[in-house]
C-alpha cells in the first residue's frame, strides 16, 4: 500500500524562523505533489503544487522542493499569520492520499 | 470566478446513507475532475475519492469502496457523494473540490465544507 509519511507532527518556532516540513512517498510520485495550509476553522487552501510551483497569491516566503521521493516545503521567515496546519497530497493517480499532517505554531 | 457550494449540514442516525452535493460556477464543469475529501474532528485531511464529470468515472479509496457512490448532473453542474451505512467514525466535514483538468491534480478551489453528524 502506498504511504504518504509527513514530519514533524507539530513545530513550535519563532516569528522570522525558517521552517521546513517534509512528506516522505513509499514509491515515485514524480512531481505530482501539492502542499495545503488549513487555518483553525477554515478550508485548505493550496500553497504548492507540482512539488516546486507556488500557487498564484501566495507569499514567496512558501517554496517546494523535491528530491527523489522525499519533498520538502519551507517558509524562510515564518509569520504570526502562517500558524495552521500544512498537509501534502500526492496527485499522480490513485490513491490521492494526503500526509498526516503539521500543526506549526509560533513560540 | 470558481466556486464550489456544497449542501447544508446534515444530521443522520446509524445506518443510515448521507448524500452531499457540490454546485460548480465559474468555468467548465466537465473539464475538471471532482475530488472528495473529508476531516474527522481534530483530524487530517482524508481522500475519498473522485470523479470525473466528464466520462462519469469513478475511482474510490479502498475504506470506502463498498459505501460510497459518487455522481454527477451535468445539466446542474453537480457532484454528489452519497456515504451508506454511517456509523459515528463517519462524523466528519465533507469537502468536495476541484482537482485536475482533464486527470487528477492538486485540489485549486474547494467547497466551503458540509457537516455531517451520526447519531443515535
């Protein structure tokens, strides 16, 4: 069975930190991988998608890498608005598992 | 603009069958696949399925391959995802959203998210 392995669960940091969360795939997903932010209450919305490209509207502090199967997001100067939980999902057929998610909060 | 509504809350008994629908706007329906996806409380994110409006085809998440049907309306740019046999477990906010033109892909727009409640 495929498996979408996301880490850390959580991560406390400060204001102006870099921080990177990174979605580790049991087999090759090429680059069909996107990368969510969920504010408390609110609908996921997409940051990342084919593992590198930001989406349109958001702050170039958010970048995607890849390598292998190992993908990566990073904030380079983490803001009090970027508290939320980041989730990946993979898209390059079924299934479209998502990682099991990162709470980030600020210290 | 894109937009996806979805139905109302529901509220529903054990055993019961739940069916939530997702009105597209704003571009194309039958060019876009229609993923669904939902979230326990607290929860992750967690992929059901989806379906292409075009063709009708479907593709289910092996947890709910026996429960869950997914459809369309083309006439009301509609999908809908009906959940049988709901037990508690199934307490969750169902999201439908769009994913991919023409395959699957990342999800850009969402629909504001239906509650459904199992309870005795």
């Amino acid at each position: 069975d495929f498996q979408m392995t996301q880490s850390p669960s959580s991560l406390s940091a400060s204001v102006g930190d870099r921080v990177t969360i990174t979605c580790r795939a049991s087999q090759g997903i090429g680059k069909y991988l996107a990368w969510y932010q969920q504010k408390p209450g609110k609908v996921p919305t997409v940051l990342i998608y084919d593992a590198s490209t930001l989406q349109s509207g958001v702050p170039s502090r958010f970048s995607g890498s890849a390598s292998g199967t190992d993908f990566s997001l990073t904030i380079s100067s983490l803001q009090p608005e970027d508290v939320a939980t980041y989730y990946c999902q993979k898209y390059n057929g079924a299934p479209l598992t998502f990682g099991g998610g990162t709470k980030v909060e600020i210290k | 603009q894109v937009q996806l509504v979805q139905s109302g809350a529901e509220v529903k008994k054990p055993g019961a069958s739940v069916k939530v629908s997702c009105e597209a706007s704003g571009y194309t329906f039958s060019d876009y696949y229609i993923q669904w996806v939902r979230q326990a409380p607290g929860q992750g994110l967690e992929s059901m399925g989806w379906i292409n409006p075009n063709s009708g085809g479907t593709n289910y998440v092996q947890n709910f391959q026996d429960r869950v049907t997914m459809t369309r309306d083309m006439s009301l740019s509609t999908a809908y995802m009906e959940l049988s046999r709901l037990t508690s477990d199934d307490t969750a906010v169902y999201y439908c959203g769009r994913g991919g033109k023409g395959r699957t892909g990342m999800v850009d727009y969402w629909g504001q998210g239906t509650l459904v409640t199992v309870s005795s």
